[in-house]
C-alpha cells in the first residue's frame, strides 16, 4: 500500500479526485493512502514521514529519537512549536513545546518512499527529556533506556561526572534546573540494589483484553501511569495526559447509580474492588485473579428466546422482596461480587447471561452476554418500553440495532429491557478480538464532559480512526437526523461509539467502524423533560433543528448535499412509516400507560418527520 502526500508525491487535484472516486482515502488534510491494502501498517511504517510533513519544524524526541520510529502502542514523540496531538488510526503524533535552545542531530530514517533527513534530540536533550516532570514524553522512555543512554554518555565524556557536567550545560542554557538534577543524580548514583519503601496504598493493576495483558495501571498514591506491555496485537489503551487514569479505562467505570451502591469513593476503589468490564477488558493484581474469570461468548441468542419484542425463556435474575427489601437492593448485591461486570453509564443496568436452555441468570460466574436494563420510578416506569420502541424505529431506518427484547418482571414490576451485546465474541469458533471505545475516550474527555462537544468535534475525532470514514461520517449524520426526529436528548458522547475488531494474530484493528445505536430513547415524553434538547450541538444549535442546519452539518464534516438531501429523505420517510405501522409489544400491550406513552412518543416523531421533510419539498 502506497502513501500519498499532497505537494511531495501527488498534486492537490489529483488527490481530491481519486479520493472522490474512492480510489484514495484521505487520513488528513494533504495525506492519503490506497484504498487497498493494510493501512494501520502503512501509517506506522511511515510514521515519522507523515509527521515530519505535518510538522516540518518539530524534531523527534523523547523515545522516538532512541527508535527513530513509533513506540511499540503506536505513539510518535515530536518537539515544536507548541503542544498537540494527532490520531491517524493506530498512530499518534504526540508533540510538546520544543526548549528555548534544542540541541539536536541530524537522523536519517528509511521506509518505502526512500530515505528521510529529520532532526531528532541529541544524547543530552533526550536524556535531559527523560527527567521532565508530569511528561508524557518523559513516561515513554523505560528504565532500560534511561540506562542505555546514560552509558552512552559516559562512554562520550570519559565518567559519570564529566557526563553529567556536560547534560548541565544544556540544562542551563533552557533552564531545565529539575531535569539536570535528576538526570545527574541518575548518572552518579550507585547501581547496587536498593530497596526503596513502599506506599501500601499504591496499586499495581494487570489490565488484560480478551486475556492478553495489555500492561500495567499503577498508582503511587498521588498520580495514575500506564505501561503498555510487548503485546503482539493492536494496543487498546493509550495514555493521553501523565498522571491521570487512561480515557478509555475511565469510560469503563460505573457512573450515577451504580458507582453509589458500590460506594467506592474514587476510582482507585473501584479498579481494585473490580474485576471484569466491557470491551472484554478484564482487571486484576495478578493473573491467578483473571484467569478464573470466564471468557464473554455468545453461545445462545436473544431471537432463539423472543417472540414479537416479548423474552421467551426463563428469567432468573433478581427480584423486589416481599416485604421491604427493593430491586434496587436486591440487585446492589449481585454488584458486591468482584466477578461481577462493571457496567458504565448512570440509568440502572445489571449484567446477566442467557444460558442455553434459555435461562437469563446474573453474570457472576457467567460469561456476560446480556444487559438488563429494569423500569425506573417516579414517571420513569415505561423508560425500557420506550427505549425498546426507539430502538425498533432506528431498525427500520436502516441502523444496526442489537438485539432487544421487553422481558416481564416478577412482584408487580414494570417490565424489562434485555439488550444483546455486540462487542462480544460470536461463538467457541470465532477468534475476533473486539473493543467498544466511545466518543468521551476518542475525544479524550472526562465522563463529566460527555455533553461538552458538538457533531462537527466528533466528526473531526472519527475520521481519522475509521477504517470505512465515508460512511462512518454518513452514519454519523444520519445518527444525528435521527435523534432529532425522536426527541432524543441523552445522544451524548458516551452513546456514541466506534466498534473496533482485529482479527486473531492481527497487530493493528482490522476494522474500526461506527458501533451499533443503543441507549436510543424520546427523552422528552418523561417528568420533567418535556423541553429536552439536543445532548450535543450541531450547527452552533441544540433545538429548533432545520433541514439547513443538518445541510450545514454536512458541508462541514465533508458530506456532499446530495447524500445529505438523501439521508433526510429516507430518514423522515422510513421513521414516519414504521412510526405509524409499528404495534407494542405484546408484553407492552398489557401496560396502560405503555399505550399512552407510545402516542406521545408518535406524535413527535410524526411532527419532526413532516417537518423535516416539508422544509425538502
């Protein structure tokens, strides 16, 4: 597979056209690559190339001027200008403020475009950048390298001392007082064995996917770091910020109700206390510990047990007490068993397993195929009802949908939502690896930050990660027409997501593409909601939605006017359709204020379509 870059190896017009004809895809702005082909591998063999064009000033650094090439989890260190970063697939480019006065040399990197010239940190700024305080660029370069350049040093300047007057030098002309401390204290300090002491409140986590470790989670008890470990495959975790938990770890956590029946006061306690997590991730102080938990495997469908939207089998998951215990209750204690699955998100949710006589048993000692997702209270009653209704509307336009069936619960409850998962594994024979990264980790956004981001931001962040962005950006536009036409307020960033799958002894993702519509739901029909906007804005809006502001949507995110125009069309057609068309579940039928909630629910989706597509006419 060929690289492309725009000015160097192909003309700008060129480009746009081959990339028009689907020949070429566009990764950013001037670079491109084959349509064929392996592109993960495309970009991290010409990583410092695509860099370099990108950023011409900057240099490399850090353990990129060691390699002169990505780190083993795909990062490529760079010093410029100022501080940024840029995702390209498995790659990011990860550039700090450069010192006042850089010392550096020049490299010579090779790939298949030829050979390379680049500058890159010389052996004192580099080892000088291995002492910066709260660096990432400075956790990237290991012990081992530390050691490495250290005697490289001495070998230069004749002893430990010389070589440390000599880092000092460079130390002072940028005034980077702490570093020279600590890389002198390094050069001179006696290599016997120390035994340093121990905070007992520090933590050393295993953090393994599909049960192959993906590194190490420490906390020392003031600050979070992330060791990847040599694994063969794609690295699902990546440290963003030094310091601080991995967005893609936090995503994982317990929110809302959840995190307060754990009572876990932060999310130290809540890594320790867990064990098992979505996107297969499992973690643990040791292996013994991980490896007694069982594999997440389909082995028995939610449509061999579903009947017209109503669960067939046997349900024998918890249930309200006779007397004063509620479900909320009886579930917490499904939650204080480590083995059981964290789940994320802040509406109540258990994690549970469909076993193949069709029994839905708590996920305990079972692998974790399916979510339960109980009836609320307070006007809250019918939300799995809706959320089930929404989900069958976004079937109809053309979505992926998992599947969803309404289940009905013991001791008078409202009835059950029970969604499949679909970032699991698909029988004994399938080898796929799989992970779900949602759009507050691809952003690198706290979970407090999932309202804080607009459509044009998520296009921005999906582009260069998806395998097919094309129509990941369609689905994208066209995920947000559907919000918009069923009064859907909580599409937020941690609803939003992208599924990624490698194939087994694959060292990049295969596939990254946009996942499956879940948490789909008429948010304005409940208590208290009923002037519910948009989560995210798109436009510069979160109400008031238009055919022009969605047309708008489109020129930006790189859409043409004609798939956007046709988008709408299908969109307000399919949704009004099966709006009208499509009867209550059974088991749905049998709850009053189920039948009046669906007329509401109706009535604004059927308003919105006839909107949409009248501002078309």
């Amino acid at each position: 597979m060929t690289l492309h870059l725009v000015g160097e190896t192909i003309d700008a017009k060129s480009a746009h056209q081959r990339a028009q004809a689907g020949e070429l895809i566009q990764l950013v702005r001037g670079v491109y690559v084959d349509d064929q082909g392996n592109i993960e591998a495309t970009i991290l063999g010409h990583a410092v190339r695509i860099a370099h064009y990108l950023y011409p000033n900057a240099f490399l650094s850090s353990a990129s001027a060691v390699l002169l090439a990505p780190t083993s989890d795909g990062r490529l260190f760079i010093s410029g200008r100022r501080n940024q970063r840029t995702r390209l697939r498995t790659l990011e480019i990860i550039q700090n403020e450069a010192p006042k006065q850089p010392s550096t040399a020049l490299a010579v990197i090779g790939d298949e475009l030829g050979e390379l010239r680049i500058h890159a940190s010389s052996p004192r700024q580099r080892f000088l950048e291995a002492f910066r305080l709260r660096s990432e660029h400075a956790s990237a370069v290991t012990t081992e390298m530390r050691a490495q350049m250290a005697a490289r040093l001495v070998d230069e300047y004749g002893d430990p001392q010389a070589a440390a007057d000599a880092v000092w030098v460079l130390a002072r002309e940028n005034e980077w007082y702490r570093e020279g401390e600590g890389a002198e204290r390094f050069l001179l300090a006696e290599r016997g064995p120390v035994k340093a002491p121990v905070n007992k409140a520090a933590l050393d986590l295993l953090v393994a996917w599909h049960g192959e470790d993906q590194g190490r989670l420490t906390h020392d008890g003031f600050e979070w770091r992330w060791k990847p470990a040599r694994s063969a495959g794609p690295a699902v975790v990546r440290e963003t910020t030094p310091g601080k938990l991995p967005a893609f770890i936090e995503s994982l956590l317990p929110e809302g109700w959840l995190a307060q029946v754990l009572k876990e006061r932060d999310e130290r306690e809540a890594l320790r206390r867990g064990r098992r997590y979505m996107s297969n991730i499992t973690i643990a102080e040791d292996r013994r510990q991980l490896s007694a938990l069982p594999a997440d495997i389909l082995t028995t469908s939610l449509g061999e047990y579903s009947d017209a939207g109503r669960f067939t089998g046997t349900y024998a998951g918890p249930a309200r007490g006779e007397i004063e215990e509620t479900f909320e209750q009886n579930l917490a204690r499904i939650f204080a068993r480590a083995e059981t699955p964290r789940l994320s998100g802040v509406q109540i949710k258990a994690p549970m397993s469909l076993m193949p006589d069709g029994t839905l048993v708590p996920a305990i000692n079972q692998p974790f195929t399916h979510i339960l997702k109980p009836a609320g209270t307070a006007g809250f009653e019918t939300l799995p009802i809706v959320e089930w209704f929404c989900l069958e509307l976004g079937r109809s336009a053309g979505f992926e949908v998992p599947g969803a069936v309404l289940l009905e619960m013991p001791g008078g409850m409202s009835p059950a939502l029970v969604i499949e998962r679909f970032d699991i594994r698909r029988g004994l024979a399938d080898h796929r690896r799989l992970a779900i990264e949602d759009f507050c980790s691809i952003l690198d956004l706290p979970a407090s930050a999932k309202y804080d981001a607009t459509i044009e931001r998520m296009a921005r962040g999906l582009r260069p990660l998806s395998t097919d962005p094309a129509r990941d950006l369609d689905i994208l536009f066209r995920r947000a027409v559907f919000a918009w036409l069923i009064a859907d307020g909580d599409m937020h960033l941690k609803n939003l997501a992208l599924i990624k799958i490698a194939e087994l002894g694959d060292k990049a993702f295969t596939s990254v593409r946009f996942a499956p519509l879940y948490d789909a739901v008429t948010t304005r029909v409940f208590p208290g909601l009923g002037g519910d906007r948009m989560a995210l804005k798109l436009n510069g809006k979160d109400d008031r939605l238009t055919r022009q502001d969605f047309l708008a949507l489109a020129r930006t995110i790189g859409l043409s006017a004609e798939g956007a125009e046709t988008a709408i069309t299908e969109l307000t057609a399919r949704v009004a359709q099966r709006a009208q068309s499509s009867p209550l579940s059974e088991i749905a039928i049998e709850v009053e204020a189920a039948r009046t909630i669906k007329d509401k629910v109706i009535g604004l989706v059927l308003e919105r379509c006839r909107a949409l597509a009248a501002e078309g006419q």
